[in-house]
C-alpha cells in the first residue's frame, strides 16, 4: 500500500506542472477610460482570488500618471491588498533596443515613483522588472549595461515563457467592442483556443530544450480581454493540472540561471535557453493567431 501511494505521487509530481501568471502594462493595455482601466484590474484582482493564483503586475508608471495619482494608487493598493505583487515595467515603456544605457537607468527610476512608495509602506521594495517588448538587449554590452544596473539596483529580470499574443487578440476584441460587433464573442472563443495550443507548445519546446519540466511564466497584459476571460483561462491551466506558483517559486529553478544572449527580437525563455544550450528547435512549427484576428485588429 505504501509503495503504491509513493509510486502515484511520484507519477503525480512528474505529471504536476507550475506556472507563475504576469500582467503588463498597468494600468492597462489598449485605450481605454480611468475608469475602464480600474474596473480591468478590479476583475483581475479578483479573479485571481478565486483560483488562489499568485501574479505579479508590472507597471508603467507614466499611463499610471495619466489616469490621475488617486486612482493609480487604488488600482496599485488593490494588487498588494490581494496579495499580489508588483514589478517595474519601466516608466513609458519605451523598447531598450533605441535605449542608450543611461536612458534605460532613467527610465527604471522614474518607474518606481508611485508603486515603490506604496511598497515601502509595506516594509517592500520593488524586486522584479519586466522589459518592454521583452527586449532584454539586443547587443551583449545593452544587455550587460541594463543586466547589472538592475542588479546593483536589487532587481531580478522578470522572465516568460509562454506568449498568447494577447495583444493581438486585445487589439481586435478591443475594435469588435467599439463597433458593437458580435465578432467580439469569436474573437474570446479563437483566443481561448489559441491559448490551450500555445500553453501545449511552449511546455513541449522547454521539456525539448531542458530534458525536464520547468515551471513556467506566462505573459499577459492587464487589458479588456484578459479582463474577462480570466476565468477561462485559469481553467484552461487547471485542466491540465497546473499549479499557480509565485514567480519567485518559478525563477527559483535552475533553469533561470541558466544566461540568455541578446537578442533584439522578444523571444520566449524557451527560444533563448535553446541558443544558449545549442539546442536546435523549429520556432516554424509555432502556430501564428489567425489572419482573421490580425486582420480585423488593424481595420
Ligand atoms: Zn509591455
């Protein structure tokens, strides 16, 4: 009996995979209202809750300024309220690879102003930041420049490894919205399905690159769509009997040791362990939101 139930949980564990969910670009990605962005992270927050999933949102500190410092901060406290956390997404969220290194420092300093102070309020200091675009640098001595100033400022790089293309969808669903189409309801549907099919392949491409399962980090954005497909979406995970850990239990694992070159395209983590382990892997067989969806995003 006892050796049964060691075998079931070891089968249970190798089965058993994490991953720690990521929100850019608070307040909120897309145009929208104060009052829209507000009631975006409301449901968030919220939603998160229920499923007892950990996230960390990373905020851009200037769309925060524009939404008016009350409201910012309400939006911020109800994160850490929650017990959730926040990260640096920089302050206007420009793309590092136009960025002279002391242009880059500026920007994380300015985007600090008003979740650090909240932080410290809470005896907590900002710990993670999230590149814009993904875009860690894309010569070695921009990535070096922006890796050790981060450092020396107590950040550790805020890692993903599995994409969506919400923004994409987002862009669309956010038109569909705005024209009153009822397309807006196949537009959830055909992000749904193409979050399954990217969660399957980024966890296939890392068990490729690694030999092994690692915990994952999803890349979303705080935006009308996520907004109200989270649910769907944490089902999704569940259903495949994902556990939601904290980002610091997910980059706890060796493989967010392992160094990742520049690069000035966004890649997932799964792309740049392959080039640092010279793993050849086929970023072709990735399958790309349809032609629809882009299409009707940019109309
Ligand atoms: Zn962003």
């Amino acid at each position: 009996m006892i050796l049964l139930a060691l075998l079931l949980a070891a089968a249970a564990s190798a089965q058993t995979r994490e991953v720690a969910l990521t929100f850019d670009d608070l307040p909120s990605a897309g145009d929208v209202t104060p009052a829209e962005a507000e009631a975006i992270n409301r449901a968030i927050v919220a939603e998160l809750g229920k499923h007892r999933a950990p996230a960390v949102g990373f905020v851009n500190e200037k769309a925060g300024e524009r939404i008016g410092t009350a409201r910012w901060e309400r939006i911020l406290n109800g994160w850490l309220d929650a017990g959730l956390e926040l990260g640096n997404h920089t302050f206007a969220h420009l793309d590092l690879n136009d960025l002279r290194p002391e242009e880059f420092e500026r920007q994380v300093i300015l985007g600090e102003a008003v979740f650090a102070r909240l932080l410290a309020k809470r005896g907590a200091k900002p710990r993670y930041l999230r590149f814009p675009f993904n875009h860690i640098g894309g010569t070695e001595d921009s990535r070096k420049a922006a890796a050790t100033f981060l450092a020396s400022r107590g950040y550790e790089i805020a890692a993903c490894t599995i994409d969506t293309s919400d923004y994409e969808f987002s862009r669309a669903y956010d038109a569909a919205l705005a024209a009153k189409d009822a397309a807006a309801a196949r537009i959830e549907r055909e992000y749904l399905d193409y979050t399954a099919v990217q969660i399957a392949y980024y966890d296939k491409l890392n068990a490729q690159v690694l030999g092994r399962t690692a915990p994952h980090v999803m890349l979303l954005h705080a935006n009308r769509l996520n907004a109200a497909v989270l649910a769907r979406i944490l089902e999704i995970f569940e259903a495949r009997a994902f556990r939601f850990v904290a980002l610091e239990k997910a980059q706890a694992d060796p493989a967010y040791a392992i160094e990742v070159a520049a690069n000035k395209f966004g890649p997932m983590w799964g792309y740049r362990w392959a080039r640092t382990m010279r793993v050849k892997v086929n970023g072709a067989a990735e399958m790309e939101p349809s032609e629809w969806i882009r299409r009707y995003g940019r109309k």
